[in-house]
C-alpha cells in the first residue's frame, strides 16, 4: 500500500504542470509608470518591452520579465521563487524585485527583509561581469571591472546562491533571445584573455600552438562539398581550374596579446587597442584567392554575410571594425585582403570554449525564384588555456560550493565514518558503561556545536516537502546539490535507515535531539521530578506524529503556502538554523520545548516530530535487528524496558525499532555484569559450581 501510495505521488507530482508568471500588462503599468511605457508581452519569448519617449522617437530601454517563467529553479521549499527582472538593451540590470517565494529561511525567520536587501544589489551591475556571491564580506571590484560581489545573507548562504542562479539564468536567457548575446558558459563562468601575457613568437609558432588557424581550400574541394545536391556542377570556373584556389584562410585571435603583437604592426597594434572596450574580442581574417569573405555587397563596418561566428552552436554577433590592419611580417600571409572583426563584451563570447567559424558559400540555381544552395568552409579554434583567466567556478557552479566546503565534509565524513564503526560493533561500543556514556556526550556535543551550529546541517521535514514540491512541479532535484552538508548527511541517513532504522540520526545526528537529551541529562543532575507517561498513553502519543507528518504531505501536494505554517510545527530553524533569533512565540516555542524535556525526555522526538516519523517508515525497512536479546529479556527480566527513556521495548522484551533512538543504554545493560539480571545470575551460577567442585 505504501510502495501504491508513493508511485501515485510521484505521478501527480511530474504529471502537474509548472508555475508560470503572474503579472499582468497593468501590475507593470504601476511597477515602471510615466514617462516608461510597458509594451506588449513578447509572443515567443515572455518578457515585456519598456520603452522611453525620447524628442518624437520612442526608445527601447530594457525588457522586463518574470524569472519563474525562464528559470524555474526551485528553492529549498521545492517551490521556485519568482523574481521580477528587467534590463537595458546593454544587459545592465535595471531592478530585480521579490515577487513570491517560499524559502523557510525568509519565512518568519530571517524574515524578508535580508531577501529584500540581497536582490538591490543587483541593479546597475551588468551580465558581461561575473556576478557572484561573497558570503564574508563585499569585496572591492577588480581594476577590469569584470567582476561584481554580492554581499551574502548570513544563514541563507544556500538560499541566495539559489536566487543568484536565478536572476543570472532568466537574464542571461532573455539577452541571448533579445539582445544578440551568446550562449558562452555558466553565468559567471567566463574565461578571461591574460591582458599581459606576452611572448616572441614566429608564424610557424603560432601556428602550431593554434593561435592561427589555416585554411587551404581548392576549387575540387568545394565542389566535393556540394556533391549529390542541386548546386553540383554549377560553377565554371570550378571545372575549368580543379587545382585553383578557392580561398586560402587565415585567422587570428588578434586581441590576444601574444597574437597581435606579433602579427601587426606596432601602430596597428595600438590602432585595436583603441578601438576596442574592456572586455571585447578581435579575429583577424586573412585571405587570398577567387572567393572574398568580404564579398562585393560588403559595407565597411557592418555585419558580414559570409562570415559567422558560433559558440556552443549558438550565431554570436561579429561586425567590421573597419581598420586598416597592417602585419608585422606579411611574409606566408595573404596581406592583401585582412579584416578585422569585433565581438562586443555584452555578445557573451567565452574565449575558453571552442569557437566555430564558417565561410557559407552559396551556389544559386534557377532564374526568377532561383534556389539557394549553401555549404560551409569550417575553421575550430580553441585558444590555449596558456593565454586565459580560468574563472573562479566555485562561486556559482555547485561544484564549486562542494570544494569552498570541502573542509567542513571532511570533517563530517570522519565524524560519520566514526560512528558507522562504533554502531558496527554495538557490544564493544558499550562493553564499558563510562567509556560509552562520554562517547555518547561527547559526540552528542559535536553533532550541536558543527553539524548544527557551524555547518547548518539540521535535516527536515522541509527536505521532503521541496522533493514533494518539485516533482509536482515537474523539476528535478539539482538544487539540494546547493547545500552540500545536508546531501551528505541525507546520503548517509538513507544508508543508517537500511542497517540500523530511524534511530542513527534521531539519536546521534539531530542537532535538536542532541540539545533536548542534554536538556534531559541537565534535568536529572537538578534531581527534577521525572514524567513517566503511562503506556496505554505513550502508545497514543507516538500516533500524534504521524498525523502530523500526513497532514504536512497532502498541504506539501495540495496547499504549498498551508506546508510552509505547518512545518513550524519542527522547531529546527529557530533553534539551529536561526540560532534563536527569532521573533518571540517561535523562541518560546522552541525553548518550552528544551525545558519539557528536562522534565519528560525528549517529548518533542517521541510524540510531535514529522520528520522522525517519516524516518521512522522509512526504517521499517531496515535489514538487521541488531539489538542483543536474551531468552530471560522480557520473561522474567523488565531492566531494559523500565531504563529505556523511549519506552520503546514491550513487556515481552521485544524491541520497537520505529520508536528506537539507538542510545544503546539497553546493550549496555545488556554486556554489565552489574546490571543485567540475567547476566548477574548466570555468573552467580558459575561461581557456584565453582565453589561446589572446589
């Protein structure tokens, strides 16, 4: 029933459509009024043109758009938050504002207004600079300005880089569309060509390192390329002369340094220099033979026809910079005919990636509506990472988060590692009773202080209700890869769950479960009176969870903005996440409950905790029983059940798992010759035969 349960979920969950925008002509109208003009939404892209009267001409000045129509990318709710953008034709930001989200954080936690903050930042920085995150402190932009910093939200460190990604990939989405830029690489992953890098060089060099890229292309050649089609056969000149050149290509990366020095002049070296901004790039195209790049309709400082430029297989807008280039040693060179091409910094270009040039070459057949037959003449170029600026990956990619926190995994894998071969080996684990009991405190104390505190590794029913969310949404699960520390800590949970059940995390790795079995630790060194809950009443109370955790799904399915309420039925975010800085009945809350369990061990996990009983189904399905039993366990003996502070061992001495938070205080009665009945009248036998045969 429950496997049916879960595939009809997950139908309904893939099966629902995706959220789309929610603002309307006159919602902009108010947003951007007079003396801006909201035009019409776009029929193939969802953006809106603003526009600006300027004398008797009307000006485009930006286009605004919603984010979770471009870039659904969902938050830690499951549920994308949606962000109004807009920007200028030059892809400067004009505003970034918060229209819904759903992030537990700035849910009556931080509350909105860091949100607020964070998404200003954002105006009047431009997509051609690597925007990122830095979390310390607002660092000083560099002398190129080809980097920005956005000061972080402190406890949301994953949150913002969730809305970074977003903002960068609705934007940069409606620039490649609207305003001619390139696909290129991640947002704010792009190479950058080392402005100072300079080496002599020989044209033979060059060419052997791929800095010049060389073409020879005979007549035969091009017409094995149109071989089998229409245009075969139709051009003279090409069965006249098989042998002759068609076209003998050469091109440069000339704005590289080590390129352009070498191969121009210095005066026309500084000639580009001049005409170029920060940030843009430079080819050199150098050619001989009967086919001109140029071509006979070529317009000096225009956009070439026979000549396009891809990245990613993506047209990137290239223009005649109109120079008159002269080379440094023309001799192999065709010297001739040399043109020099700009690609502007806001077109995206990536000088890291590989760059495909063509030299479409087109044959006509027919007269009145003649047909147009095209093939191309193809050069790759790759400029060596020699030459490059490699971008700083880990402020945007989640990989890059992955290795900023590499440290803080480490530590959790060994304090993980160390636990799995202690739990491994239960009865040498607790064959001491004192050693035991520091073990546990002393690792109780590690998962508050670091997996709690320092590394904000709290799991959550929150973890499950955005999985929820974002199926049901139709969109995958990358953005859990934002938070390194809670992957890993759900991967070794789902792993505990397997071997050991509910009770590994419940018990030693809940950062909130640690603080109330200090707090109960606390209440019995201050002799308080101690809340036995009658069985009959316990066994009421522990259903109490599981409502919660089913109401807590279907609102996660039905009623999103219901889950975000009822999750703060967990005290998690105010006592870890928050620190308990929070507004005054989530602080009571929380506390009240750290002070009832000085009183009734840990109450919360016992009776109100969804996720430990989501935990708790899912450990049912668990391999190993690996608490010891005797025969006497139960029948005559009740030691265990009457200590076990979970009262999850029966009077016949079975063990329930599902209730089972793996403090091992039963196996270590278990291997005492002090405490365990049994066990005490079994040695009290031997030594009596002893005694009798001695």
């Amino acid at each position: 029933m429950r496997r049916l349960l879960c595939c009809w979920l997950f139908w309904l969950g893939i099966a629902a459509p995706a959220a789309a925008g929610v603002l309307t002509h006159a919602a902009l109208a108010q947003r951007f009024p007079a003396p801006v003009q909201v035009g019409q939404r776009d029929s193939a892209v969802p953006v809106w043109p603003l526009f600006k009267q300027n004398g008797t001409a009307t000006e485009l000045i930006g286009y605004v758009f919603e984010s979770i129509d471009l870039a659904p990318v969902p938050g830690f709710a499951g549920v994308p938050l949606n962000l109004l953008i807009a920007i200028d034709p030059n892809g400067r930001f004009i505003d970034v504002a918060v229209l819904s989200q759903h992030e537990p954080v700035f849910l009556d936690g931080l509350g909105e207004a860091p949100l607020l903050q964070f998404v200003r930042q954002y105006r009047g920085l431009s997509l051609k600079e690597g925007i990122s995150i830095d979390a310390k402190a607002r660092r000083e932009r560099p002398a190129d300005a080809a980097h920005a910093y956005l000061d972080g939200v402190s406890k949301a460190t994953a949150s913002v880089r969730i809305i970074n990604q977003s903002v960068l990939a609705a934007a940069l989405t409606v620039a490649r569309k609207k305003l001619g830029f390139a696909r290129g690489g991640e947002a704010g992953q792009v190479a950058r060509v080392k402005p100072d890098y300079f080496k002599r060089m020989s044209l033979r060099e060059m060419v052997d390192e791929g800095l010049i890229v060389h073409a020879r292309v005979l007549n035969r050649d091009i017409e094995q390329r149109f071989a089998g089609s229409d245009g075969a056969g139709l051009d003279a000149q090409t069965r006249a002369a098989p042998d002759g050149v068609f076209i003998d290509a050469w091109l440069a990366y000339v704005s590289v340094p080590t390129v352009g020095r070498n191969l121009l002049t210095e005066a026309s070296w500084k000639k580009l220099q001049n005409r170029l901004e920060p940030g843009d790039h430079a080819l050199l195209l150098m050619s001989s033979g009967r086919y001109s790049v140029t071509g006979e309709d070529f317009v000096r400082g225009g956009v070439p026809e026979r000549l396009v430029l891809r990245q990613d297989k993506l047209p990137i807008d290239i223009r005649d910079l109109d120079l008159d280039m002269r080379l440094a040693a023309p001799a192999g060179l065709p010297a001739d005919n040399v043109t020099v091409f700009r690609v502007i910094s806001q077109a995206g270009l990536d000088p890291g990636r590989p760059l495909e040039v063509s030299l479409p070459v087109t044959r006509k057949k027919g007269i009145v509506y003649p047909e147009r037959i095209v093939r191309n003449i193809d050069l790759a170029y790759r400029l060596p990472e020699q030459y490059l600026i490699q971008p700083a990956s880990a402020d945007n990619s989640w990989r890059g988060l992955w290795r900023t926190r590499a440290g803080e995994l480490l530590a959790l894998a060994a304090g993980l590692l160390l636990l799995a071969m202690a739990l491994a080996r239960p009865k040498r684990l607790s064959a001491h009773a004192r050693r035991f009991a520091r073990f546990r405190v002393a690792y109780l104390l590690f998962t508050i202080a670091f997996i709690g505190y320092f590394a904000q590794g709290q799991l959550s029913i929150v973890n499950i209700t955005a999985v929820i969310q974002a199926l049901q949404n139709g969109r995958g699960l990358g953005f859990m890869l934002n938070d390194p520390m809670t992957v890993s800590l759900w991967a070794f949970v789902l792993v505990s769950l397997v071997l050991w059940g509910r009770g590994t995390f419940c018990g030693w790795l809940c950062p909130f479960g640690a603080l109330q079995e200090l707090s109960a630790m606390l209440g019995r060194l201050l002799r308080l009176p101690q809340i036995t809950i009658r069985r009959a009443m316990d066994a009421r109370l522990k259903r109490v969870k599981y409502g919660l955790l089913a109401a807590i799904l279907v609102s996660a399915w039905l009623m999103p903005r219901l889950t975000d309420q009822l999750v703060e039925i967990e005290p998690f975010k105010t006592a870890i996440t928050l620190n308990f800085v929070r507004g005054w009945p989530y602080v009571a809350y929380a506390v009240g409950l750290l002070v009832l369990s000085m009183f009734s061990f840990k109450f919360f996990c016992r009776y109100l905790c969804p996720f430990g009983a989501a935990l708790a189904l899912l450990g049912r399905f668990r391999v190993l029983d690996w608490i010891p039993r005797r025969a006497e366990c139960g029948t005559p003996c009740q030691t265990c059940r009457y200590r076990c502070g979970y009262q999850a061992i029966a009077p016949g001495g079975a063990v329930s798992y599902d209730e089972c938070f793996q403090c091992m205080e039963c196996v270590v009665i278990h291997e005492s010759d002090q405490q365990c009945a049994p066990r005490i009248i079994q040695i009290k036998r031997v030594r009596a035969v002893a005694m009798a045969g001695g």
